[in-house]
C-alpha cells in the first residue's frame, strides 16, 4: 500500500518551501513507517534549501524528530508497530572496520530506508540526513528508530536526533571536555547551548559563550554559561583570551561553520587545545591557514560525525537532564 500523505518540499535552490502531496511506500525488509508527532528546525534544514549540502533536490526537509512506529518491514526486530522512537540519521552496520573497532560513530556502511518517498508525478524525494521529518508519516531504515519511553514529551525529546545529540556530543565526547576545563563555544544556536550544557554536565568551570544575538547569550547563560561574548561588539579571539589568564581555552566548539568562526576558534584555544567544529560548512567555503601557526601549536582539530543518539550515550544525557530536575 502507497500512503498518501503532506510534506514540506523545496524543489530547487532557495526556492520557497511548499507543502506537497508525498507518496510514501509500505516498509520492505528492514524499514519502518513512523507516523511523526514532533519536528524541530534545524539550521542545517536551511543549508539544504539554500543548495548548501548537495544539489539533490527536491528535498523532502525535516530530521529532528519523534515519532510512533505505524509498520515494520521483514525481517525488523529492533522496534515494533506503537513505539515511540526518535530518528537518527543513519542506521550503523554493526560489522564494518570502524564498528569492528568499537567505534560507530565513524560506520563506513550506513544505511537509511532502501524505497524512495516521491511526489504524485513520481519525481523522487531526497530526505533531508535521511529523514525528512516534516511530514506525516516517513520511511527509514528500522535502524534509523530509537525508541524512548511513551511518557516522554515528544517536542523536547526530539531534539536528541540532531542538535542536542550534536552539541552535547561536541562537548562531551569528540572535545572530551574534563572537569576544571575551560570552554568556549562560537555560535549559541540549538547545536551551540547543547554544547554549552555539555560543558557544564562535564564539569567545566569556565563556559564561554560567544554569539552576536543578545537573546542567544542570556539563553546560553541559563543553560551553564559562565561568561558571554557579543561578537559584535568585542574580538572572540581577544575577548576568550582574557577570561583565560592570556591562554585561551581547552576547548573551543565552533557551532556555526564558516571560515572566520573556524579561525577564531582555532586562534582562541590555549596551545595544546581542542577545536572541534560541529557547525556544518557549505561547499564553497575555503580556510586558509599559516602553516606555520598550524605547525607550532599542538593540541588537536576535530570535527563531528554521529550518526546515532545510541552512539553519543544519550540515555547518559537524559539521566543528567534528569538529576538536572529537568525531564522529558
Ligand atoms: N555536525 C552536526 O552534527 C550538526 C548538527 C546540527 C546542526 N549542525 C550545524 O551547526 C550549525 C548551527 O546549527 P543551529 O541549528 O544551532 O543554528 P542556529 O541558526 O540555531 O544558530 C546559529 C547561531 O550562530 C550565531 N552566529 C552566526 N554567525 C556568528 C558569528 N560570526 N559569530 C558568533 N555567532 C554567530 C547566530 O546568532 C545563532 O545564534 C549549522 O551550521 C548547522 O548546520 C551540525
Ligand atoms: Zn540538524
Ligand atoms: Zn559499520
């Protein structure tokens, strides 16, 4: 059975997003259908629609979101019909050298669902990260399903598939951030006060949070920031440099991905720090660098890849958020 169903669609480059009839197959063998309460908006949503990911349009938007599994297909024994799930982008094989390795996060062999979703003309869709979530129902790959507890409010839960799971991620695991640690993070959008919270969950005793939104920083500071940067007013790289005796932090996130916020995070960590950039650049983009400057400094430059809330040990954030008195 083909489900008929309405899905927000941008069919070219910054063309305006349009609610659009979609076709959606019954799962095959290792899918699942699941009927979407909640979506958030990420900004990587208006990477796609401005031609910032790829140019496979049309896209279907949408991928931070829970949902209710309606079907499965053969062969699926992760998740049954009526679960509560949220979505990651990929489902991880299990079996390849980075998964051999313990480390999922880098799965050379992911998957999403295998049928496509299309228009009524048959056009096919390309779901944004393999999702596209803002639609009634979807087909992923049943891999793709996270289940959560029924009781927990979809809206907030939700935001573990994409900008929580990546801030926080950024934070925690690929910046390894230590109790005592200084942190900087460029950029407090939803991806940016994860990480300002991932900080704060991780012990760190220096938060700095740099945005050029006013609004953004006074959110940061609810959220464990202890210090704010207007970077339209003050130099970041100045500015992070004095709320760390002259050394910069241990741990600079950029969380919004453009060449000027890269530099300011790479000049803004202390010698042997930690850059890592979890916000994601767009194809004309281009860094340049001394060499030189590169060389002399030791420390590391990471960027993201998870393509899983399991990966990033979410059911550890969501007891922290817990004991935070915060709930689901
Ligand atoms: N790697 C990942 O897994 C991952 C996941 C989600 C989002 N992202 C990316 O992370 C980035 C942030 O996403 P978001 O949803 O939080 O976006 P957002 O639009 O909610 O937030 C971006 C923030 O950056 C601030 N900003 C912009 N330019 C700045 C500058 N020059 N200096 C300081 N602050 C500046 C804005 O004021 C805003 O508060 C995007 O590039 C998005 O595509 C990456
Ligand atoms: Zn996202
Ligand atoms: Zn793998």
């Amino acid at each position: 059975m083909v489900h008929k169903v309405k899905g927000a669609v941008v069919r070219g480059k910054n063309a305006p997003v349009t609610i659009e009839t979609v076709l959606v197959p019954d799962p095959g063998p290792g899918e699942a259908l699941v009927d979407i309460l909640t979506s958030g908006v990420c900004h990587t949503d208006l990477h796609y629609k401005l031609g910032g990911i790829s140019d496979d349009f049309p896209f279907l938007l949408g991928h931070e979101a829970t949902g209710v599994v309606s079907a499965v297909g053969a062969g699926v024994t992760n998740v049954v019909p009526g679960d509560r799930v949220i979505l990651n982008w990929r489902a991880v094989c299990g079996t390849c050298r980075a998964c051999a390795k313990g480390q999922p996060q880098y799965c050379f062999n992911t998957a999403n669902a295998t049928q496509k979703m299309t228009l009524e003309d048959g056009t096919v869709l390309s779901p944004a990260l393999g999702i596209g979530a803002f639609i009634e129902k979807t087909l992923v790959a049943a891999g793709q399903c996270t289940k959560v507890d029924d009781d927990v409010d979809p809206g907030a839960v939700g935001l573990l598939g994409c900008g929580l799971m990546a801030g926080l991620g950024a934070a925690i695991n690929t910046g390894n951030v230590k109790r005592g640690d200084s942190v900087a993070v460029i950029g407090c959008g939803g991806v940016g006060t994860a990480a300002i919270a991932g900080a704060a969950l991780a012990g760190a005793t220096t938060v700095i949070a740099v945005d050029r939104d006013p609004k953004k920083l006074a959110a940061a500071k609810k959220l464990g920031a202890t210090h704010t940067v207007d970077a339209t007013a003050e130099d970041a790289v100045t500015a992070i440099q004095a709320l760390t005796n002259g050394f910069g932090a241990d741990v600079v996130i950029d969380a919004v991905g453009r060449p000027e916020t890269y530099k300011q995070a790479f000049y803004a960590r202390d010698l042997a720090g930690t850059v890592v950039l979890v916000g994601v650049p767009t194809p004309e983009m281009m860094l340049e660098l001394p060499l030189l400057d590169v060389f002399g400094r030791g420390g590391s430059s990471m960027t993201l890849k998870l393509p899983s809330p399991k990966w990033a040990k979410v059911p550890y954030y969501d007891r922290w958020w817990s004991s935070d008195g915060r709930t689901y």
